[in-house]
C-alpha cells in the first residue's frame, strides 16, 4: 500500500501490483478491451448494461482460493 497526495491535497490509497503481475501465471484467453467491447455492440437495438458488466469484470476464483478475495471497506 501506498499513500499518494492528489493535487486537491487529499490522500489516495494506491497498490502497487507489479511483483504479483510478474509472479502470476498468463491468461491463455485474455479479456476483451473495453472499446472493441463497446465497437462490437454498436447499432444493436438493445444492450443490458448488467450482461456487458458481467461478462467483462467478472472471473471465476476457485473455490479454495475465495477467501483471499473478500475485504471490507466503509
């Protein structure tokens, strides 16, 4: 964790994730980018935004591995 102060002089909370991102395994199907998410829906009559979040933010953890998921925030 790292503090960082924003120009508004406020403190933003970051985590720095590099060392995981080298240590963690490559996904062999990456996800969609965001815009050829959106360039491939364009000029369908309808979209529900919860499919679109669905199937884009979320990725299945095992079940043994759930528990390191789970934090709680104000």
């Amino acid at each position: 964790m790292v503090f960082v102060k924003k120009p508004n002089e406020k403190i933003r909370i970051c985590t720095d994730f590099k060392d995981l991102n080298k240590a963690y395994p490559k996904d062999d199907i990456s996800l969609l980018n965001i815009d050829t998410l959106v360039d491939t829906i364009t000029g369908h009559k309808m979209l529900s935004l919860m499919d679109a979040f669905y199937g884009y933010n979320q990725i299945k953890v095992a079940f043994e591995d759930q528990h390191k998921t789970i934090f709680i925030t104000p």
